[in-house]
C-alpha cells in the first residue's frame, strides 16, 4: 500500500507542476508567480519552503540524542528568520519591485558586487538542495526497497521536471497542497503514536530538566555557542533568494509581510510535532538511537504504526521534501540566469530568458546532486548553507536597506572577507565560533572600507 501510495503521490505532483506550467506567460510568471499569491497561499509556500527534511529527520535525530539545547538553530532560528523578515524586510524589499536578490546588489552597489553577492547566494543553496535530495533518497529506499542512490536519482528528477516546467506557480500550487498534507499527516502520526495525545504529557516529563535546556548558562562560551545557533539559520537565511521570492511573489505589501509573519509562527507550532516524536521514539524505542539517526522516525513508523500512519507520515514527509526541493532548485536558478548568465546575451527576449532559466534549473540540480553523494548529514548540509549567507551577505543587505550605504568597495569587501575568515575557520581548524569570526570580519570590513571611502571624499 505505501509504495502505491508513494508512487501516486509522486506522479500526482509530477502532473500538477506540468499543469502549472500552463500558467507560465513570462519570465515572472514562472520566478515570481507573476506578484499574484494572496495571504493563504503565500503563508502556506513560505511555510512549505521551510518545512523540509531538516525540519523532520535532521533536526528530530538530534532532538532525540541532544535535547533542546541542540535544536536551537532549527525550529527556533528558522522560525525566527521567517518573523524578521516579516517585521523588517518584506515591506523594504516589495517595495523595489524586483526579480532576484542579485537585483538588490546591483542597484545598491553596482555591478561587481552583484558578480560576488550572485555566485555566493548560488553557492548557498547547493547543501541545502541536496539534503532533500538525500533525504527523498532515504524515503524511497524505506518504503519500496530501491537504493538510497537511486531513490536520490529518481526524487531528484521528478522535481527537477515539475520544476522546470511551472517555476514559481508549480511550487505555489504544490506547495499548498502539501502543506495541508504536512500538517494533517503529522497530526494525525502523534495522535497514533501517543493513544490520542494522552501519553504527550507523560512521556515528555519522563526526561530529566537538562534534557529541555534551551537558554545558555552564565558562560561566555554557552552564550556564544547559543547565538552563533540562533543566527546561523535565523539571520542567514534572511539574505537568500527563496525568502525574497517569496516576499516578491506575494500580491501585495501588506501580504508580503503578513504572510512572512505568519508563516513563522504557523512553522514553529508545526516543527514541534517531530520533536515530540523524536522523545516518543528515545523513550519507547531507545535501540533506534544506535541506527543512523536520520533513519530513527521513518523506521519507528514503519515498525511501529498501523497502515495508515505509515501513508500520512510518509505523505507527510514527501510534502515536505518535495516542496522546499522545488523552492531550493528554483531560488538560485533564477540568481544564475538573471545575474550571471543574462549579462553574457545581449539584447535578450523575455521568452529567450525564460528559456535560459529552465536550462539553470538543470544546471542548478546537476551540481546539487553532486552534494547530496557527498556523504553529510541532512542537518549539516543545511546548517552550511546558512553560514554561508550569514557571513558574506547580511551585512551589505543590512547597511544597503538602513544605513543607506552604496560603497560597492566595503560590499564586496565584507562578502570576500568575511566567507574566507568563515571557510578557514571552519573547514581548516574546525573552529566551534567560526561563523560568529566570518559574520565579525564581514561586519568590520564593511566599516573599515566605509570608513576609508568617507575620509577619500572629504
């Protein structure tokens, strides 16, 4: 029954995004859904968009070994990221009226910061697209039987195809549905699992206080460690291109912000579902904490459940996926062809560059794939495709939009400086507080080189 359901399901999908693509007139139509979502539909796509593999293995394994303390990056700062955004940046950013986040660089910088501020958003959806790959690749190979490899393969070209297909409109219309399928699917799992939520309040007291730690001690190393997880997703993921669709796609700026807002809270009420699980399956199965922990929820459901869980959570699961997949190949495909490849053909027509970004859509889920073979885990994948954002782009979307700043030398200065101290850090000396040292250098490069331009002019 699950693999029918998993193929039907798939197919569906599959058929849906080519349905949108019916909707797709021009080059904004298929990246921004033509500035048409209203508020429900444009909660629900930045709600799906978020809600991926992160949300219910990657972040439920570490739940389940870790406690509170280890998830602070996601749900909360992910959560977080959604509700800034909503109160600071999607009234700014709607009201410029434009087609990618590289866009922003260009007109608040100039061209060479809109070259490296371009390439690094790209750079920092490639984790993130391949641990939904990874993560369909793990589903598939649970319920038919495939391997991971080529579950990978198989999930990987479904989304590609409804992608390249219906842009914007194939995740909006996908998005919606599989957020009411994310939502009731996981519901109704707790239900099972805790005999009609009745066993919710027992289980959850059965671990000890440390285990719910949430806010660090009065230690400078806990603190830091506690900021350097919140911002790591909730100010990282401000600056990228997923969220700024989102805001742009939106049919007004009232929604644009509502729905940001929104969305937020709707994220953090659902992502606590599979925190919930993830106690129930380390007190009622502990032996599933010595498998690969990205596998401990699909396997308590598969051993564990009745039929029908197993087709919702399943379902579930997939919609989530799915969904932020589809948002992640198409955020920075249209970076690629708007900011990098568009320049190179001169005097293009709006359905040649539509044409130019279905064939990034390919480029982008190439190279993604290449990721998801490389062996990280689901959690880490997309913890580094934050850090990455944090550290070069924040600070210039930050002084562009309330400092007022246009010094195209101190942008692309705090971008360079500030992913190189953060790469060193972190992937030569294996530094704990490497993101909040790249986020450091970022913020004071961008000063310095400010500060030298101001005394230049005077």
């Amino acid at each position: 029954m699950i693999i029918v359901f998993v193929v039907l399901y798939m197919l569906f999908t599959l058929i849906l995004g080519v349905y949108a693509g019916r909707l797709v007139k021009n080059s904004r139509d298929y990246i921004l859904a033509g500035r048409n979502l209203p508020f429900y539909m444009a909660t629900f796509v930045a709600f799906a968009t978020w809600f991926g593999s992160e949300t219910v293995l990657g972040a439920s394994s570490v739940m389940a070994k870790e406690g509170l303390w280890g998830v602070v990056a996601d749900p909360f700062g992910a959560a977080l990221c959604l509700i800034l955004v909503g109160l600071f940046f999607a009234k700014p950013l709607y009201r410029m009226n434009l087609l990618t986040f590289g866009d922003f660089y260009r007109i608040k910088y100039g061209r060479k910061a809109e070259i490296v501020a371009s390439i690094m958003l790209i750079a920092s959806y490639f984790g993130w697209i391949a641990a939904q790959m990874v993560a369909i690749g793990i589903i598939l190979h649970i319920t038919t039987g495939i391997s991971q490899s080529f579950g990978i393969i198989i999930g990987s070209l479904i989304v590609l195809l409804y992608t390249f297909f219906g842009g914007m409109w194939a995740v909006s219309l996908t998005d919606f549905i599989q957020t009411v399928v994310i939502v009731l699917g996981l519901i109704f799992v707790l239900y099972e699992v805790s005999n009609g939520f009745s066993d919710v309040v027992p289980v959850v007291a059965s671990q000890p206080p440390e285990y719910y730690k949430f806010f660090p001690s009065f230690s400078i190393e806990e603190i830091l460690l506690f900021v350097s997880a919140l911002i790591t997703i909730g100010l990282g993921s401000i600056p990228q291109q997923d969220v700024f669709q989102r805001v742009m796609s939106s049919r007004s700026e009232r929604v644009a912000v509502l729905s940001s807002i929104t969305a937020g809270f709707m994220y953090l009420t659902v992502a606590l579902i599979p925190l919930l699980l993830a106690i129930f399956a380390r007190v009622k199965y502990p032996n599933l904490l010595d498998i690969d922990p990205q596998l401990m929820l699909p396997t308590m459901i598969m051993e564990h459940t009745s039929q029908i869980t197993k087709v919702l959570f399943f379902g579930a699961l997939l919609s989530a996926i799915m969904s932020t997949a589809s948002s992640a190949i198409l955020a920075p495909s249209a970076v690629l062809s708007e900011n990098i490849l568009r320049p190179i053909f001169k005097n293009l027509s709006d359905r040649g560059f539509l044409r130019l970004t279905r064939v990034s859509v390919i480029i982008v889920t190439l190279l993604s794939l290449a990721f998801a073979f490389g062996g990280e885990s689901i959690f880490s994948l997309v913890e580094s495709s934050s850090a990455l954002s944090l550290v070069s782009l924040f600070v210039p979307m930050v002084g562009a939009l309330y400092f007022k700043t246009s010094d195209q030398t101190s942008a692309v200065a705090s971008m360079i400086c500030g992913f190189f101290v953060w790469v060193v850090l972190e992937y030569v000396f294996h530094h704990q507080f490497a993101l909040l040292a790249g986020l450091g250098a970022s913020l004071l490069s961008f000063l310095l080189f400010s500060l030298r331009s101001k005394l230049r002019k005077s």
